[in-house]
C-alpha cells in the first residue's frame, strides 16, 4: 500500500482509517505486545515519521482501535441480549443469562480483551495528556451505552451495572492474559498433569466471574 501527501481532510481521514485498519488486521496475527510502529508503518506504506503525523505513538493507535472495537462490541451485543434474556425471569435467571451472554461473547473477542487487559499498564503510558483526555472521554460516552444497555435487561442492577461495567472489561482483559498459554506452560501440564487445575479456559472463567459480580451487586431480597 503507498499514498500521495494527504492534502484534503478528507484524504487526512482515510490515512488515520488505513493505518488503524492495518494494526486491526496485524493484531489478527500477533497480540498487542508484538505490534511495533516500524511494522505497522513497514504495512500501511508510509514512513514511521509519516504514521506519527496522524498518531503520536503506538499506544496512541491502539487507544483509538481499542475504542472502535469496543464500540463494535457494544452494537453487537445489543441483539445478543435481546435474544438471549428472558425477559419474564427473574433477576438471577437473567443475570446468569447475561454473564453467559457475556462470556460467550468475549471469549470470541481476544483482540479487545487483550487491548484491554494493556490499557491501564502499556497504552496509558505513552501518550499525551490530550490523547489521554479524549480516550477517556470515549471510553466514558462507551460505559454509559454498555450501563444503559444492561439496565434494560437487569434493571435490578441499578446504579450497580456501571461498576459491573467496569470491573466486568477489566476482569476479562486480566484473564485473557493466561490465553492461550505459552508452550513451556502447555509442556509442563502434559509433563505433570496434576498442575492442569491452574489451566484457564477463558469462557468459563469470564462466566464464573461475571455471575459473582452480577450477585454482589444485585440488590438482596
């Protein structure tokens, strides 16, 4: 891929969307730890000081992607709920069906979970108070769509669906760390099967997560 100067806003626009595209795509290869600037320039066919006119970093580019996919998550989500809750059950039957909804759903996502599980200990450290500023505000406009859109599925929920929110993509983002384990720790499991208990499935886990998030904040009685 190579461009001519980006003269236009327009032609601006589609350079930033060419180049999240691309760190989209390698991120289907390899996690957020391995993506580096030099590659991502090397694939979108620009210069690494062209890429840095359009974002000032690459946490700076993995912010944005992280706030695309979130927001893709979201609509997605929105028809999974609505198929998948009763909405003549009670509150624990429709909380046990949203954490399975939940798990299933980003279980299937190990891109956004992974993004999310560097958001507070890599992209946050490399980037500008104004990038900072404006991902927050993103990821705020984000947790108020996911907070409304569990209400009206749990509205038992209250006020505490917005830290489930929070604790819930935090949470996923910890346990998708341990997925899939590395070599060596797959050899030591065949070696000493008796260590298997510590192997993490992240769909189970993310499930028996978010039903003890839902029933602590669930209102009693």
């Amino acid at each position: 891929m190579t461009f001519q100067r980006a003269r236009s806003e327009e032609q601006r626009q589609a350079r930033r969307r060419a180049i999240l595209d691309t760190a989209a795509a390698m991120l289907d290869e390899m996690p957020v730890a391995e993506l580096s600037l030099n590659e991502l320039s090397r694939r979108v066919g620009l210069a690494k000081s062209n890429v840095l006119r359009y974002f000032e970093s690459r946490e700076a580019v993995l912010l944005e992607l992280l706030d695309d996919f979130l927001g893709r998550w979201i609509a997605e989500l929105e028809g999974e709920l609505a198929e998948g809750i009763d909405a003549h059950a009670g509150a624990e039957v429709r909380a046990a069906q949203l954490a399975e909804i939940l798990s299933r759903s980003l279980a299937d996502r190990t891109v956004l979970c992974d993004l999310f599980g560097a958001q507070g200990g890599v992209l946050e450290r490399n980037v500008s108070v104004e990038v900072v500023k404006r991902h927050k505000r993103a990821s705020l406009a984000r947790l108020e769509a996911a907070t409304g859109l569990l209400c009206r599925h749990v509205p038992e929920l209250g006020e505490g669906a917005r830290l489930f929110c929070l604790m819930g993509l935090a949470a996923a983002g910890a346990l998708s760390s341990y997925v899939p384990p590395p070599p060596s720790v797959l050899a030591a499991y065949a070696e000493e099967p008796a260590l298997g208990v510590l192997h993490i499935e992240l769909r189970e886990a993310l499930r028996t997560a978010f039903t003890s998030m839902l029933l602590g904040v669930l209102p009693r009685g």
